[in-house]
C-alpha cells in the first residue's frame, strides 16, 4: 500500500498549484485564500516536528510558530497594508488556546484553561473580529466571537456548536 499524507495545494484559473512544505518532505493544509492587491496569501500549517502555523505570500512561506507545539492558521485577512491571521496554538499542556497573529505577532483571545479555536477573522474600521468556539466546564464547544479582544457567548453551551465564518458590514 502506498503511503498519503495530506498536501497543501490550490487551483489558480483551474490549475493546481502544490505548495511546497518542508522541501518536499512534510504534510501540510492550506485553510484559507486570500487575494490582496494582485498577491495571492494562503492561511494553514505545515507538519514539522509539530503543527506549524503559518501563511503563504505568492507561495513563500511566512512561520507564525514554531514546531515546539501544535498550531495552525485557519483565516487570513488584509486591512490597511497588514496582515491578519486566525487560528490557535496550543500551550505546554497541550490545550489549545485560540489566537491571531498580527504582522506575525500573536494575540492570545483565550486563557488556555479550555480547548478553543479562532476559525476566521475580519478587520472592519479598525476594530478586530473573531470567531471560532471554545470549550465550556462540559466540554462542549460554544460558539462565539471575539471584537477586539472580548468575547461574545453566541450559543447556550448545552451542545456543540462553531462559528465558522464572520463578517461585518455598514448598518
């Protein structure tokens, strides 16, 4: 049997693209795509060590982490010439902590008590949103979003439920 692995990848106008991750030899995902200003930026990890968070411009890699721990990017978004990505890494227990980056520089939206995940992010007149879930005292992941930092509870916690996608517009 021939061993898979997964491939970050893309199709441009039809044509498939493969990302190259650690020179060949890694697996790695591609979660988002964004098209800015004719650069193409694609949001995902690559397999080290560990989980590599990280983003693509025109298919050069950008690390947002470092192999020490599992992390992976989930969203990218540009807003007045920088660079936003949402995703998560996770802390030395092993909990993920939901987070974005910031021209490569993390802000933490959780406190690492619970598993949580930021899934997309949106920048809108300057004011920074999230959204993803976060596990609750059961263990049920609870949607919700962040707007600069603080949360917004979107579900009741008594099942499962994720935000995905997030956008804003004028009233």
């Amino acid at each position: 049997m021939e061993n898979s692995f997964q491939v970050a990848r893309y199709w441009k106008n039809g044509v498939l693209v493969e990302i190259d991750t650690n020179n060949g030899s890694g697996m790695g995902a591609v979660n988002d795509i964004l098209v800015s200003d004719g650069d193409v930026y694609l949001a995902g990890w690559e397999q080290n060590s560990g989980y590599v968070a990280k983003y693509w411009k025109n298919d050069a890699p950008i690390n947002l982490s470092d192999a020490t721990s599992h992390a992976e990017a989930n969203s990218i978004f540009i807003s007045d010439g920088d660079i936003y990505v949402a995703g998560y890494q996770e802390n030395p227990a092993g909990i993920k902590v939901a987070q974005y980056w910031r021209n490569g520089m993390p802000v933490s939206l959780t406190n690492g008590m619970n598993n949580a995940e930021a899934k997309s992010i949106f920048v809108f007149e300057g004011d920074v949103y999230v959204c993803g879930y976060e596990e609750n005292s059961s263990g049920k992941q609870v949607a919700k979003y962040w707007k600069n930092g603080e949360p917004v509870i979107l579900a009741d916690g008594t099942g499962h439920s994720l935000a995905y996608s997030i956008a804003v517009m004028r009233p």
